[in-house]
C-alpha cells in the first residue's frame, strides 16, 4: 500500500521529515518497506531557469535552425542554437543548462551537453512544455511572462509537486489501515505516547445539500445478507474533464493513472477514507431502477477491460430494470462507467459482504482495489460520509446539482464489539504492569471506549471498523502496539543455556557461504513462496501438474507455491531495473516445492543472479560486464569453499537458459546455471542480459558433510606445462577432452585448461580448434622429458583415436 506523505498530512499537522515518521508508522505496525520520492515533473527542473533572449540571428548552414544569446543572469551571455519557429529576440524562455537532466515521456533520461550543432556551438537548451514534461506542447518553445526576473530557477515558477511516499507493507487483518485517514489515526495514537497531541483534521460534508429532487433512483437490495449497506446518490448538470494538478499529483503519488474529474473523486475518496465508490453514467441506468442481487449462473457480461464474463450464481450484481451493470464492489461493466458524454450520474457507496466480494474477485481472477479492501472488511458506518465527501468534490470539480435524497438501505446495522480487558491480563501478556491512566490514554488515542471501570479490569467499546480486535488478547496487542514494543524492559534475571552447534549444520554452513558472497558484492533476497501460475508456462521442464496450490489464494499472482526460485529473483531484478539500479548481484536460500502422486515434497536451493556491470567505473578502470565466466568463477569459489570437487560438466539441460552449464559430482547434479533467455526475460519487461545459477543446495549439504580437509606439503619439484592446438569437429566438448586425458593420467596430470577456442578462416567448415593446456607433476621426484613426452604422445593418441583430433 503506499502512502503520500503529503496527503497524510492533511489530516494531521505533523512537521517531521518523511524518515522520522515512517518510523514511527513502523513501529505502529505499519511496516515501512521502502520510501520513495515523487516529483510531479520527473528530475524537479533541477537545472532548468529563465533566460531571456537578447539576440536571435538565422544559422547559416541551416533554414530551420536559429542562433541565439541567452542571457542566464550568470555573466556572459550563452550561444545556444534553438530549431522552435517561435524564438524571437527579448523573449522570456526556460533554459536547461549543461548538465542538466530531463526526462522524456517514457521517463527516460537524457542529459545536456555542450555540442555542435552545423559548426555552430550550443551551450544548453531552450526548451518546450513536453521537454520540461509541463505539457504535451511542441509546437514551440515556452514563451514566460517578461515580468520574471533572469536567473529565477524555473522549479519556483511551476507548480511542482515535491513529495514522499511510504510503501507499507500492510498485513492482512488491518482494514482499517488501507487509507490515508487510517494511516493517520494511528500516528495520532503514536504521537500522543510522545506527548504530541495533534488532532485529527476530518474533511468537512456540512455543505451536502440537495438542489432539487428530480431524478430519483428507485433502490432494491434483494439479498441484503450480501450487501449489508447500500447508499446511492444522483447529480446531474456535469461537466466530465480533465482533473485540476492538485488530484492528479495525489493519484500518481501513489501509482494511480488519472482518467477524468468524476473517476478521480472515487479513486482519492478511496485512498483518502478506505471508501470504494462507484460512479454509473445515469443515461445508461434503464427505467431509473437499481437492483442489487445475483444472477441466474451462465450469465453472460462484459466488464470494462472488455472480457465477456460467465457469472456464478452467487455473485452479486449491481442492474438496471433490464440488464447487469457492474459486478458488486469488484469491477464495472463496458457500457455504464463514466466518459467525457456523461452530465448525470449515480453515486454508489456501499458495504458489501468479504467472503462474497473474495469468492467472486477469485472466480473471475479480479484483483481490484475496491475488492482488496472489501475483501478485507471496511468500515460499514462511513458509507454516507464517504458519498457526500464524494459527491461535494465532484460538484466542486465537475459542477452540476445533487438531484436526489440520499438512499441509506441499512436494515441491520452492524454493531460495536464488547470486551472486557483485565489488569492482571495485560500485565502477563505484555510481562510488564502499565500504568492504568497509560492503558487508557491509549485505548481512547484508538478510539476504544471505556465504558465501566473496575478493581480488575475495563469493559471497553470497540469500534466495528475493529473487526481485527474482539477478544481481550486483540485489545493488549493494540495497547502495546501503540505503548511501543521498545519501550518494554528487559527482565533483570535471564534464563539461558550453551547449545551445541554442528559446525555441519545447515545454519553454520549457509552463514559461510552467504558471508563469502556478501564479501563478493553480493546482495541477500528473500522473495516470497507464493507466485503467478503462469510462470510455469515460462519452462518446459516445469508442469502445472507438480504445482502446490493455494486454496484461498491471496490474488491471481500469489496462487501456487514457486517451483523454481528463477521467477520470483525475476521480479526483483525487473523491480531494482526500473527504479534506474541495474548493476546487481543477488542471492536467496529458499525452497521450491512440489505435488507428485508419491506426495508433496520441498526441496532446498541457493539461487544466484547477477546483471549489469560487475565493477564501478573508477578513475583507474572502466566499467566491466558481468558474464558467464565472471558467474562461472563466483560458483567454483563456492565449491571450493565447501571442498567439494566436480566430476562431471554438462550442457545446462534447463530450458531457461540460452547458453548453460550443469555441474555433477557421480549421478547428483550439483549446480546448473547460465544466461537466461531472452524470451524469459521479456516476460519481465528486462532488456538487459541477466545470469542464475541454481544449487541444490541438499545435495550441496550432503557432500560438504563428507568432505575432509587435508594437509600437505608445499611441493618440493617442479610442475610442467604443455600444450596442444587441436582440430576438433564442432561438436566435441571441452568435458570430453577433459575426461579422456584424466583417463589416459591419473597420476601426474594435475590440471587441465582451455585458454583459446577458434572458429573461422583457414578452418574447415564445421571444425573448431581448442588451444588446452596440461600440467604435470610428480610429487616425489622431477619429470624427466622423456616421461613427460610419453604422457603427451598417450593424450594425443587418445585425442586422434577418439575424438577425432589434428594437432595442428
């Protein structure tokens, strides 16, 4: 969920800095995962100021080019060369200056240099409104009022949006957290343990009031165990356009696109109160008649991304006197929802049943963010407030009357919970006795009514947008939730006992290997087990069949358990991408699991993935590629580390893999890793070449149990090395050359190395020639040359005989 620092601060005055306050909202609960920075014109016009024109002259090696001084108010004028049709002497202008950069609209970005243009120097830029990312002009530069003073840095000028936003990761039973305004009543109640008593600001509705009442909408809640509340409003007289700069910055703050003034009011309505709404075009609404209910199953209806749904019977549908309008609290349908024609509309804000909004998003794989929250419960007591804020906001963007009463269908209202919290209780859970005058602040900062006050305890009111706090245990949680978890003092007498660790055990030996590759500039992921289905289709050595499925999945994306962990550091890696870091190196222990007939197994693996540079340019070297060797060398020091000596490479059998490798020691395969397809990496919307390599990290275990360390003398002779070019058809292996010359000598042939392969002129077509080299050693003694040339005439005999092989 994310969280605009600014909007949040609306309702409460709060002059902390965006680091300071994600704190706090932590340790509230409210896990801060990340802070970003959102800037209405991406870059802030960092660098961009006005200059005005004191001379404009034709360029004389070009007709549509014009050469212009600038005057910066930084000293000497600048020459800059402009193509606009519109340039002219005296103007007012924005200027980018060396340096400077900008982005264009796709947000990439491009800097400003000093340059030629046709033999004529160019210092800067003299810019239009799409350039400066102000407009979608192009026609021609910016013209600026004559009354702004030269030099005035352009950011001071426009209206631009500067804010922080928090990315919360929010956890499941707190509902009454998904919004702006939930945000803000618990950093109240977080403020108020430090003494800082800020009230909450409440958007005002005291102007609703009702035009005339001409265009009334008969309401019928026909299963009211599915829609416990249902409010509904007409306004007509509308005016659909475009939204003012302020809304559109609070939506994109926040990732939303904006779409038009009367769509925006319900998506910042949501955010804002946790409220969805839904605003239906009233000329499509026939025999001005809403009916809530469910459908006959097979039912067929299109919704706004234009999918021809089958419906269940048990979802529950907004309609008309004739027809289907929208599938309740999930998704519109193509033919009601709100466009540039529309002058009237009706106003739809309701609760609607968690378990049936779940059922029907998951049937129809839906994932909205109306059904996320009513999936998770919202509060049924701020329906009307939200439809008048709504409808009062619509009115002030869009213009037009409120045509009807509002239609309030809440038949059984949903009651507070009634809890009894106990002193000696809370004491024992939180294993520290709190001041009972704390305990109750606290409950009140939450707006937790205490109603009766005892020797033992409080009879206490929760709110019913609570629905995470009904029992004592859930009221204690909150008290220190908000009393602060750090606040809790250690006991002064600590049990504790010595356990005996295997230096063997999984922990001691991930600890090793992780701390060798953070040593490497390696970064630790831990993504999550739960994934997308259609991953799978990604590979063909994987099968739907084998997944582990979710029976009440989450969302669409998080439905199956992961079989391969490639997919998951994929999203990490397209995540870091598109937020301009592209030079990465990660690692994850996890598991990958699996449905066979024989049963469900899990097994572990250590996954390791690397794209971009593999050094930082420095004034001593250049920038240098990551590549297959660079991962190659990254696996044999793991290896090496573990003591564990392959036997056996192999072409990478993974069909993920443009190019791979598998390394096996006896019949278990150890490690297989390589350069990820290109076709695999554009699911991901990744461009740039990505390399993994998956361990099986048991096997791994098992075989760095069994590895001993031994000691031994420095050699005391010498070793000697030979080479051999050889001819080879091309589709000979480097692993058979090397298991026949380790066949031919196992004594003293101590390393074998390939340090050339060529393929091209004076070859014959289809052959190869591999440059190897062979070191021998005898630890007793010095080789002599003619045991040194009988070991080299076996490997070429062997090589002839069966690989086909030519020295040349």
């Amino acid at each position: 969920m994310k969280i605009s620092y600014n909007w949040l601060k609306q309702f409460i005055k709060l002059d902390w800095d965006a680091e300071k306050a994600g704190e706090l909202l932590t340790d509230l609960g409210l896990e801060v995962e990340g802070i970003e920075t959102y800037q209405s014109v991406q870059g802030g016009l960092n660098g961009v100021i006005v200059g005005q024109v004191i001379s404009c002259s034709q360029h004389s090696n070009a007709d549509k080019l014009k050469v212009t001084k600038v005057d910066l108010g930084t000293g000497e004028p600048v020459q800059i060369v402009c193509g606009a049709p519109n340039v002219a002497e005296g103007q007012k202008v924005p200027v980018a200056t060396i340096g400077t950069k900008l982005y264009d609209a796709e947000g990439k970005e491009w800097t400003i240099k000093k340059g030629k243009i046709r033999g004529e120097e160019s210092h800067g830029m003299i810019c239009a409104e799409d350039e400066l990312g102000l407009g979608k002009g192009h026609d021609g530069i910016m013209v600026l009022d004559k009354d702004i003073p030269v030099g005035t840095s352009a950011a001071d000028i426009f209206d631009i949006e500067n804010d922080t936003v928090f990315e919360i990761g929010l956890t499941p039973n707190r509902a009454d957290a998904m919004s702006h305004w939930g945000a803000a009543r618990d950093l109240k109640a977080g403020l108020q343990q430090k003494d800082l008593n800020l009230e909450l600001i409440t958007p005002s509705v005291s102007n609703f009031k009702i035009e005339n009442r001409l265009h009334k909408f008969d309401i019928d809640v026909k299963n009211p165990e599915l829609a416990p509340r249902y409010c509904g409003v007409s306004i007509s007289g509308l005016k659909v356009g475009e939204s003012p700069s302020w809304l559109q910055h609070r939506l994109k703050a926040i990732g939303l696109t904006p779409k038009n003034n009367v769509v925006d009011v319900t998506n910042y309505v949501l955010h804002e109160l946790g409220q969805p709404l839904h605003a239906f075009d009233a000329n499509y609404i026939e025999g001005n008649k809403i009916e809530v209910k469910t459908l006959k199953a097979g039912t067929k209806f299109t919704t706004l991304d234009e999918v021809e749904r089958e419906l269940h019977s048990e979802d529950l549908m907004i309609c008309d006197a004739e027809k289907p309008l929208c599938i309740a609290g999930v998704f519109g349908g193509i033919n009601s929802g709100v466009t540039e024609k529309t002058t009237s509309i009706f106003l739809e804000s309701a609760y609607f049943n968690p378990v049936s909004i779940r059922k029907t998003a998951k049937r129809h794989g839906l994932n909205t963010d109306a059904s996320f929250r009513f999936e998770r419960g919202i509060d049924p007591n701020i329906t009307e407030y939200a439809l008048k804020r709504a409808a009062l906001l619509i009115q002030e963007l869009a213009g037009g009357d409120i045509t009807s009463e509002i239609t309030d269908l809440y038949p059984k209202k949903t009651e507070d919970f009634q809890v009894f919290l106990s002193f000696e209780n809370t004491a024992k859970l939180i294993g520290e006795e709190l001041p009972q005058e704390t305990i109750k602040d606290i409950l009140s900062s939450l707006e937790i009514k205490v109603n009766n006050i005892t020797e033992s305890g409080l009879g206490l009111t929760i709110p019913a947008y609570r629905n995470d706090v009904q029992r004592e245990a859930d009221v204690i949680e909150e008290i220190l939730r908000v009393y602060g978890y750090n606040n809790i003092k250690f006991t002064q007498k600590l049990n504790a006992s010595i356990s005996n660790i295997d230096k063997f055990s999984d922990y001691n030996i991930q600890n090793t290997i992780s701390n060798q590759l953070v040593g490497q500039g390696f970064n630790e992921m831990l993504a999550n087990s739960l994934t997308a289905p259609e991953y799978i289709s990604l590979s063909e050595q994987l099968n739907s069949d084998n997944n582990v499925e979710m029976l009440n999945p989450l969302s669409n994306d998080l439905a199956v358990l992961r079989q391969s962990l490639l997919f998951s550091g994929l999203e990490a890696v397209s995540h870091n991408i598109n937020r301009k870091r592209s030079d990465l190196k990660f690692f994850e222990f996890g598991k990958t699991y699996h449905n066979y007939e024989s049963g469900r197994i899990e097994n572990k693996h250590l996954s390791l993935l690397i794209t971009g540079n593999k050094t930082k340019e420095s004034w001593k070297i250049g920038q240098e590629k990551s590549d297959f060797f660079y991962l190659k060398g990254i696996i044999e020091a793991i290896l090496d580390r573990l003591g564990i000596k392959t036997s056996k490479t192999s072409p990478a059998k993974n069909d993920v893999f443009s190019e791979g490798v598998s390394y096996s020691l006896g019949k278990s395969k150890l490690v297989e890793f390589g350069i990820v397809k290109k076709s695999v990496l554009k699911h991901f919307s990744i461009s740039q070449e990505v390399l993994f390599a998956d361990f099986n990290w048991d096997t791994i275990l098992e075989f760095a149990r069994r590895s001993k360390i031994k000691f031994s003398d420095i050699p005391k002779f010498p070793e000697v090395k030979r080479d051999f070019a050889l001819l080879l058809d091309n589709s000979v292996t480097f692993e058979e050359i090397h298991t026949i010359a380790k066949q031919t000598e196992k004594q003293l042939l101590k390393n074998i190395n390939l340090f050339d392969v060529y393929e091209g002129k004076n070859l014959p077509n289809g052959k190869k020639s591999y440059a190897v080299s062979f070191t021998l050693q005898d630890e007793h003694k010095t080789l002599t040359d003619k045991q040194i040339d009988k070991i080299m005439n076996k490997l070429q005999h062997n090589f002839e005989n069966k690989l086909g092989a030519e020295l040349r």
